[in-house]
C-alpha cells in the first residue's frame, strides 16, 4: 500500500484525550467523531486535512485512554497512515485493529517539517519526504501483527480462525 | 524445569499452557474476564456483532459496566447505555452492572471478588491495570481487543519486560500509594515504562495497604506500562478471603527472573506529590505549589475512590469547612464504598464541610459530567490524568494529588499539605 499526503505534524505524549475529546464519546460513529478529531491540540486541524494526509508526530502517540474511537477518528478524518517515533501501546493494538495504517519512524518524525509531502510505503516501510527529497526508513510489523492486517482487521482475524477450529469453539 | 520467570511471565505462562515464556514471546493467552463500559463497551458489542459472532464465549466472564456518563448525562449517552443494557440481557451475562448496582468498574470487580490473583483480565479502559494489585496479569486494550476476547475468550500478547522499582524505608505521615506513583512516574517520564510490566517490590510495599496499591497499579499506564503488577502475600490474601469467586493462585517472580531495569526508591525522601498540568510525570513536592488558587477539588475515581482514601479525606476535613472558593465533590467509587462511608460516619463529615457527595461515576475524571470545569479554573483532584482538557475546557488545569493533599487543599483554598491546616 502506498499513501501520499501533506504531513501534519505534531511533539510528544500526543494523548487520547486531545485525539478526540470524551465529550465526544457518547456516540460511536465515526463521522461525528471525525469532526471533532485533534479539536483539543488543533482546532484547524479538521478544516485543513485532506483525505490521504498524514499524521507525524514524535514520541509516545496516542498515550493515555484506551478509547479505539481515538483512531476511529483519525480514521475517519481521512487520514491515510500516521508515522510516529514510537506509540502507547494501546492505541498501537487500536490501529492496527481497526486498519488504520501506522509506521513507528523515529527518522521522519525527526526530519519531516509540517506541511511537507509525504509518500508512505507501507510494505517497504519507507517514508519519503518528496519536499525535503529525504527517504526514511520505518520499521516493519512483526509477523503476527502482518497477519492481522493481511486479514483485514483483528474481527476477521479472528473470524477466520474459529472457522478452521484454530480457537476456542 | 523452566528458567526463572518474573510474576508477569509465569502468569501468562500458565494461561497459554506453557512450561515457560519470555520477554518478547507473541502468546495467545485465556482469559478469566474480560471487561467494558458504557464508553467502549457499544463499539465492541458492534464491532462483535459485524463479524457474525453470536454468543460470548463465556456470560460469567464478560463483565460490562457502565460508569462513565451514568447516571445518562444526556440523550446520546442515554443511548449507548441501553445498547450495552440490551446487549447484557441478550447474551444473559451474570455480571452486568448498572446503575443503583454499579460503581467505577476498577473498584467493584476486585470487590466483588471477580478478579483474583494469578488471572489474564483484559478491559477495554487503560485503567484495567489496576487489578495488578491482586497479583494479576491485566491490561487495557481498546474495544476490538475486547470484541475479540468476547468471542474467542483469548487475547494475543506480546511477553512485555518487566521493570522491577524496590521501594524501601518509612513513608513520612501522610505519604501514601499516591504518592508513591506519582513520585516514580515523574522519575521514568509518561513513556518510561512502555509496553513493560511494572513491578512493585520492597519493605514499602509490602507495609501498603491493598488500596494503595491499586492505586499504584491504577497509575501504571501513566507510564506507558502494559500493567503493573505486585506479588501477593498476606494482605492480598486477606483481601481475597470471603470475597474472591475463584481459587486464587498466587504467584511470585523466580529468584534469578530477567529485569529490564531495576530502580530503587526510598520512600522516607518521597514528600506529598502533586502532578501539574499537563502530564502526570510533572510530579513535585505539594509544597512548591503553596498558594496557587484553586477553584475545584475531586476525591474519587477508580484511582483513589475506595474506602481508604474517603477515610483520608474525611481525616482532613473532620470539623472544618471547604474554602468558600472552593467547590469540593467526593464521588464514591462503589454503593459498597458510600454505604461503608456513610455507616463510618464520614459521609456526615463531608457533609458537615460543604463538600458535594456523588453517587459512584467516572465522570468529572475524564470531562463527561459532574464536575466540569471552565476557562482558567483550577482542580486539585485525585484522578489519574492531566492532560489539556481532561477535565473541561483546555483552558482549565488539573493537578494530580492524593486524597490528604486535596482534602488540605480544599479547606485551604490554595495547594497545601495537611499539617497546614491541622495545626
């Protein structure tokens, strides 16, 4: 898969909380919450993204709640992958469950200025940075967490192992 | 003989029916519960119901309760409420908890005795570590994870390292689990202890009561853990007699187990904390904080709303009157907790002070209801987070501190320690 977009880039410990409000949580559907999606760290934010942009931001994205309508949101908002140099590990589980594509970069999340354009390679797990001219190199899924993608998300994951009897019945 | 194991290792050995794991190990691990709320809880029951899945795979083991917006705060909430209510009665689970019945999730499964030690428990809510304090394995997961667990009653796992903190030495009065944590989480950072288990070991906590630490292992994902984790011993198992549903199996980590690090802290050096916005690793002494203005004061939550923590409060506020600045609210964390209050007499001591006393709820903690706050206004709380608008508008502060700091804080109207206005 690849994804090319306009970086939005944001610092450190970005939590759940500022992703998307909890009060905004009393609903599930995901356009509602899109609309509110980054409201509490930018409020531009919704008015600026582009369907395809991308998400960069430095370490420990997504800490905080384990709320999966944080990157249901994103999601949502039309936000094809974001790259961070390291995530909590709840909304790490969240994303790649839902199928929201995420790379862990430290490079990119150091080198990428927001605005730049990106182009994402999510098998190579290349970013590159087509402003700057810079490639940088992503870290690649473990094999078990491929498998989840591969099949779509972790429901159809697990959807086509109790088929083949591979859990518990 | 397998290789010497930490506690977070062995438990989740036994639970893939392993001789032996370790650090790094993908595993499938069975579960002995798995937990929602009213918040997560209506996307997993949608994401459960779109993959065909018809039965959980186990009514006695899927727990939902709701406690965040209830009672319904308004329409919308209402709604997912009565989705999570339906969904409860259609799969026939024995352990749904509503309103009247319910509490803060994290403080009514360990009293009903749901969680004991040695189980894998998964909770769509990152505070779902807390039961580490029974010398569990638990951790928060979002509502696919959870979804998932409905169905299949397991839950892939990565085998998370283990940080070992030894807390050694004699707390000064007044300095509890609280403290503690938020004094190590200003140590490590937010992400100090990602994806890592984090185990309580020491004198110190050994002498901690069994809520002070699930007050300590409620606050290990504020370091980025995946739990936390403490060895049982007498106190656990006192705690468990005549309430646990299941044979407890308790588990201690190997002599010779692997630690990633091992940090040693003497508590006797740990003054009161206080967390200021917008991290809880902004931790420092309460009195660096004297006579900073605050407008609201919150005692509760699934942190620090157990039966101890009320009984802190009311110690502090026994005979005296909240500042007429401050509002001060107490939220109980379960009826058990608020009827053992008002039977103690410290719900008439709260009272007695102008302090608000709520049914049971989440609410103020993560900016739903009951407590929110306004541009610019202060709360001293001791909830868990502190991010920008956690608790209301983003221009309004939330300071992160245990029951004796808040409970001297509303009396004074400004941050204080007890001894302030206890002399």
């Amino acid at each position: 898969m690849i994804f090319e977009g306009t970086a939005h880039k944001y610092g450190r410990d970005v939590d759940t909380d500022v992703i998307i409000p909890a009060r905004y949580l009393n609903t599930h559907d995901p356009g509602e919450l899109a609309a509110h999606c980054m409201e509490d760290i930018d409020r531009d934010f919704i008015g600026r993204v582009q369907p395809g942009d991308i998400i960069v931001a430095d370490e420990n994205f997504g800490c905080g709640s384990s709320r999966e309508q944080a990157p249901v949101a994103i999601k949502a908002a039309g936000v094809s992958c974001v790259v961070a140099a390291s995530f909590a590990r709840i909304f790490y589980r969240n994303a790649i469950n839902i199928g929201l594509p995420i790379l862990v970069c430290p490079e990119a999340a150091v080198g990428v200025e927001n605005g730049d354009r990106l182009r994402v390679d999510l098998d190579k797990g290349e970013v590159v940075n087509l402003t700057r001219e810079t490639m940088y190199q992503a870290d690649r899924f473990p094999e078990f967490m491929q498998e989840i993608v591969m099949a779509g998300g972790l429901m159809k994951h697990v959807k086509k192992r109790k088929q083949s009897g591979g859990a518990n019945a | 003989m397998a290789r010497p194991m930490t506690i977070t290792e062995k438990i989740l050995a036994r639970a893939c029916a392993q001789e032996e794991v370790r650090a790094g190990d993908f595993v499938n691990a069975r579960l002995d519960l798995a937990l929602a709320n009213d918040i997560t809880a209506p996307l997993a029951i949608q994401e459960f119901e779109a993959a065909g899945m018809t039965r959980v795979w186990d009514p006695e083991k899927v727990v939902l309760v709701c406690d965040h917006f209830v009672p319904n705060k308004d329409i919308k909430s209402a709604e997912q409420a009565k989705l999570v209510r339906e969904f409860a009665r259609r799969q026939g689970l024995t352990n749904f908890y509503d309103v009247g019945r319910m509490g803060i999730e994290h403080v009514i499964l360990p009293e009903k005795g749901l969680v004991v030690p040695g189980d894998v428990v998964i909770g769509a809510d990152s505070h779902t570590c807390t039961y580490g304090a029974l010398g569990a394995f638990a951790t928060g997961v979002g509502s696919t994870d959870l979804a998932a667990g409905m169905a299949t009653g397991e839950v892939w796992l990565r085998v998370p390292e283990t940080v070992r903190f030894n807390y050694e030495g004699e707390p000064g009065r007044y300095v509890t689990g609280k403290d503690y944590i938020l004094y190590t989480i200003g140590l490590i950072g937010v992400d100090g202890a990602l994806y890592q288990a984090m185990e309580f070991c020491g004198s110190a906590i050994k002498a901690l009561s069994m809520d002070g630490r699930f007050t300590m292992c409620n606050m290990a994902i504020e370091a980025g853990g995946k739990n936390g984790i403490v060895e049982p011993d007498a106190i656990t198992e006192e705690y468990c007699r005549g309430r646990a549903l299941r044979e407890p199996v308790m588990m201690k980590s190997d002599e010779g187990a692997q630690y990633e690090r091992v940090i040693d802290i003497d508590v006797g050096s740990i003054e009161l904390q206080v967390a200021k916005p917008h991290l809880p690793s902004n931790s420092v002494p309460a009195s660096e904080l004297a006579d900073l203005k605050i407008d609201q004061v919150v005692i509760g939550s699934c942190t620090n709303g157990r039966i101890e923590d009320l009984r802190m409060a009311a110690e502090v506020l026994k005979g005296r009157k909240v500042h007429p600045d401050v509002r001060a609210i107490v939220f109980p964390g379960s009826q058990l907790v608020y009827q053992q209050a008002m039977r103690e007499g410290l719900v008439d001591v709260f009272i007695d002070a102008e302090v608000a006393v709520s049914t049971p709820t989440c609410g103020p903690c993560l900016g739903g209801h009951m407590g929110i706050l306004a541009d610019g206004e202060r709360c001293v709380s001791t909830t868990n987070r502190n991010f920008v608008g956690r608790m209301g508008h983003t221009g309004s502060e939330v300071y992160l501190a245990g029951p004796y700091v808040a409970a001297a804080t509303a009396i004074a109207g400004t941050v204080a320690v007890p001894e302030e206005v206890l002399a």
